[in-house]
C-alpha cells in the first residue's frame, strides 16, 4: 500500500544493518556490554573489599596450602599462581585472573549447543579420570599381565596417585576461595541469575559466619584458630574520612560501605540485562523491527546507567553522613556556642561504640522523614531528571 511506512525508515543504520531489538544484535549494544563491564569491575572490586578486610594474613589461601605442605608435602601448583611468598593483595592477583578465565570459560559454554556441552562436560571428565588412575593402570596392570601374577598395587603403584590427588585438592581449595568470582562472572556473561544470586549468597554467608565466629564469646572458644580471625573493634575510632570539612567514617567503616554499594552495583547491573535481554526476547517480531521500540530500550539503558551511577553514589554518601551524624551535630553545636555540653557530649562512651552509630544513623532518618513534610523530594528528583533527559526533535512524516 502506498500509504505505509517501512518500519526500519528510522533506524540508524550500523554497519549497514538496521537495528532491531533481536538478541545477537542487543548483545552487542554498548549500552549492554557497559552494564557488563561495570559488573564486573564491581565484582572483583567487592572480592578485594572482602578479602582485605576479612581474609588477607587471616584466613587466607595461601595459609591452608602452608599447613598442607606441612602434613603431607609441596603442593603440585606453583606459587606463582598461590601468591605464596607475595604480601597483602598481591596473593590474590593471579587466582583473580584464573578465576575469572574460569568463569567466562563456563559463559561461554553455556552459549553453545547442548550436544557440544555434553562433549565438553564428557571430555573433561575422562580427562580428570586419567589423570587420576591413568599412571596407575599403566603400571599396575601391564605388571599383573606380563608377571601373570593377579595382585593388589604395590605401595610405589599406589604413590602414582599422590600427586593427581594433591592437584585436585589444591584446585579445590583455591576455588572454594574463588568460587564469588567465578560464579559471578559465569552469571554476568553467561546471563544466569542463579550464578549471580550463588556470588552474592557466598559472599553474604562468609561475612555472616565471620561475623558469628569473632563474637566474642565464640572466638575465645576458639583458640589458637580464632585469634587468626579479624575483627572489628566493638569501639569505633576517630573518624578520619568524610565530606564537606566533616570527619564522619573511619577507613574500616569506609570498606564496609564499599562492600555494601558494590554489591548493590554488580546486582543491579547483572540482573538489568538479563531483565532487559529477556525483555527483548519477550517482544513481538513486529516489536523488535520497530524504531520506537528501539528507541524506547536505548532510553531504558541509559537511564538505568545514570541511575546505577547516581543512585548508588548518593547511597554511599548518605550512608557516611548517616554513620557519622553525632560527629555533624556535635561539629556545629561546639562551632556555633562553644558550649561544654557539646564537648562531653563528644567524650560519651556510647558514641563511640557500635551501637552509637545506630543511634546517629536513626537520628539522621528522622531528620530526613521530617524534611519530607518541607520538601517534596519526587518533584526536586523529577525535575533533575528533566533536565537530564534531552529533548527529541519530532519526526517527520514521509509523504508520498
């Protein structure tokens, strides 16, 4: 009909190719692969929160393979891929990279054909099964069939296992250690939100057991073992970082935060594209080929890009400000009078301890919950938004 317009008359043209909102083409979008990128970066970030905080010269890896050497010799794996010998982090460099190999790896896989998978799961199995009793078999049974003498492996037979155990368990215990960052890198790139919840339950389920374990009444149960384990004094420091000329969190404070945010940055951005690539799977084929549709999920993936960065950011600043509101308040009484209240006030035992920062942070809720009858947030945030968001010139009408 002479009256129709070709629906792709609008789309931007890539590489010769009109866009549409079809899967192979999506994936490709800078706008995605941002959001992947971003939850990655984010991911291992939070790892190295966690194990500077919690594991680095405590319960690190490089520790268990220092008493498995003790009892039952050297550890098949090199350490230079341990970290033994390295100080601090640098422990963590190379099991971070093989993690993440592993983890894209299975991503890939995940993508392939479920003929071709079976292949691979089926590879690697006899693959792992040779290495475990293949020098054996070599040895033992051509021995049994030349001698022709039926007999159990000898004690030398036998040590020819030794060594493929001792690799598999030392590649098992660096990736119970690696195991948030594989699954979470599985999760991003191969768009399975069970791999990503299994990063984030891992993550959450060792700071909940670190946390039980230094209670403590259980770490002096312990022993030996517990005084290994860090932990966070129950009477918070000065504060020696903040904003705006106010001293609100101490570093330790400032990596919880961290953790916190950046688990919030590699949920977000892992669970919005599989969100919105199951969304596009979802639409009509009509739907998929329609310019506005692709404008709308080029609006949809910018937006979630400034909120992630906005949103998450003010989420952090507030946090500080919330831990670190008595220290505002005192700041400004003492500055504006002088008065010895605010001074003894300061010098409080509760302030100081755990449960004053919960104090100072409802404190700072009230506050905010009061300024909600004075100012309405939605129309301040709807009006930066607007400002944001440029305007689009309307589109002209083809005439025939």
């Amino acid at each position: 009909m002479a009256g129709e317009v070709d629906p792709q008359s609008d789309v931007s043209l890539l590489g010769g190719r009109p866009r549409t909102l079809h899967l192979k083409m999506l994936r490709k979008q800078w706008q995605i692969i941002t959001l992947q990128v971003v939850a990655t970066i984010a991911l291992v970030w939070m790892y190295l929160e966690v194990v500077s905080t919690y594991v680095v010269n405590s319960i690190d890896h490089t520790m268990v393979f220092e008493t498995l050497e003790s009892l039952v010799g050297e550890v098949p794996i090199g350490d230079w891929i341990t970290g033994e010998g390295r100080q601090g982090l640098a422990r963590f460099y190379v099991p971070i990279i093989l993690g993440l190999l592993l983890g894209g790896s299975m991503a890939l896989m995940a993508f392939q054909s479920p003929k071709l998978q079976q292949r691979i799961k089926l590879g690697f199995i006899i693959l792992l099964m040779t290495s475990l009793v293949g020098r054996l078999l070599l040895t033992w049974v051509p021995s049994m069939i030349f001698s022709l003498d039926f007999r159990a492996p000898s004690e030398g037979e036998l040590q020819t296992l030794e060594w493929p155990l001792l690799m598999i368990l030392s590649l098992m215990i660096l990736f119970v250690y690696l195991l948030p960052v594989i699954m979470g890198t599985r999760g991003i790139w191969g768009l399975s939100r069970r791999s990503i919840g299994w990063a984030i339950g891992f993550t959450l389920l060792f700071l909940g057991i670190h946390a039980i374990l230094t209670f403590p009444l259980i770490k002096s149960q312990l022993g030996d073992w517990g005084a290994n384990l860090k932990t966070l004094e129950t009477q918070v420091s000065d504060p020696t970082i903040g904003i705006f000329g106010f001293d609100l969190v101490t570093p330790e404070q400032l990596s919880l935060i961290l953790i916190a945010v950046l688990i919030m940055v590699f949920q977000e951005s892992g669970f919005g594209v599989i969100r919105y690539l199951e969304y596009a799977y979802r639409l009509p084929e009509s739907c998929k080929r329609d310019p506005e549709y692709v404008k709308q999920m080029d609006n949809v993936l910018n937006g979630h890009l400034r909120h992630t960065a906005g949103f998450l950011t003010v989420t952090g600043l507030m946090t500080m400000i919330a831990l670190g509101f008595h220290s505002v308040l005192l700041e400004i009484v003492s500055s504006s009078t002088g008065s010895q209240w605010a001074a003894q006030v300061s010098e409080s035992i509760e302030l100081s301890l755990t449960y004053g920062l919960v104090i100072s942070a409802l404190l700072f809720l009230s506050l905010v919950a009061l300024m909600r009858f004075f100012i309405p947030w939605e129309r301040v945030w709807g009006l930066i938004e607007s400002l944001g968001n440029k305007t689009q010139e309307p589109v002209e009408e083809k005439k025939f």
